[in-house]
C-alpha cells in the first residue's frame, strides 16, 4: 500500500474535525508499554474510525515512537485504515471458492452500481467496498457481506440490487 501525499489544506480540514483529547486516555494506558505501537494504532482507529495523519503526530510526539515505525505498521496490517470508511462496508469473498464462482463479477458490478473502486467509498460515505481473502461461508458462493450481514450465492445484478436496497431503506432512516 502507498501512503498519498497529503496536502496543507487537507491535513487543516483533519485537525479541525479530529479532537486529539480522545486520544489522551490511551496513550496514558499504553505511552510506557513494551509493544505498545499495535494497540495505540487500533485504539485510535477504534476512536476515529480510521487514523488520521495528526493522530500518528500526536501519538509520536506523546509516547517518542517514530513515525516511520507507526507508518511502517499501520501500511503493514490490513487492519489499519488510513482514510475515512462508509458507514457500511461491502466485503466480497474472493477466497478459493468464490473466486471460482466468479466473485469478480460481483466486485464490478459493484464497482459499476456505486461508481468506486475496490477500497474506496461512495461520495454520500454511506458505503465501502473491501476486497477480501475468505469470510468462511464457502458453502454460498459467490459470498458479500454488509455491516454483519452474510448474502451468498449472488450474481453481480443480485448484489447491486441488494446495495439500492439497503441505500433506500438507510435513506428513510436519515
């Protein structure tokens, strides 16, 4: 993964959304802990939601871990995200058995319905959409996922369909 560079504006418009005081509790609990980088990194994530770049500056400066290191992690373990998620996340199954049972059908379709790509989020942040190794229901392949629900043996229209649905039936929540 590559980390973008991120412009002066942007990282204006971050610091003024991100209230860094979330972060102080965690970093007391783990600032003079061996191994303290993964836990630092999910508790931030876990706060945000994804971590932004200020809160690897503040976790640096607070707890003398170097940025590379963090960074070197964070790109690293797939758990990390280093921008916003919708609110939704779509995962397509592309492990074995449902790479066989043409997944990538349903990943475009996908892609074509909300017009993103794999990894990115629709403009209203109402959804991502995540490739991923396996989600252990091979049994009802091809496989996706949203929030924690489980949809097997899609095709790419069947998918799309259920996405309109769920954007409608979230639009009558807002």
């Amino acid at each position: 993964m590559r980390i973008s560079r991120i412009y002066k504006k942007h990282e204006e418009e971050i610091v003024a959304e991100v209230d860094l005081s979330r972060l102080d509790h965690l970093i007391e609990k783990y600032r003079h802990k061996k191994g303290n980088v993964i836990p630092l990194l999910q508790g931030a994530q876990e706060i945000f939601g994804y971590i932004p770049p200020i809160v690897f500056e503040k976790i640096s400066a607070e707890c003398g871990i170097k940025l590379s290191d963090m960074y070197g992690v964070a790109t690293f373990y797939a758990q990390f995200r280093l921008k916003p998620v919708g609110k939704l996340i779509i995962k397509v199954c592309h492990g074995t058995a449902c790479h066989v049972q043409n997944a990538n059908e349903i990943t475009e379709a996908i892609e074509e319905g909300l017009k993103i790509k794999d990894g990115e989020t629709t403009e209203d942040g109402l959804f991502t959409l995540e490739s991923v190794a396996c989600l252990g229901c091979c049994s009802l392949a091809p496989v996706m996922m949203i929030a924690d629900q489980t949809y097997g043996k899609l095709t790419g229209t069947e998918a799309v369909k259920i996405i309109k649905n769920i954007r409608i039936a979230e639009s009558k929540l807002n």
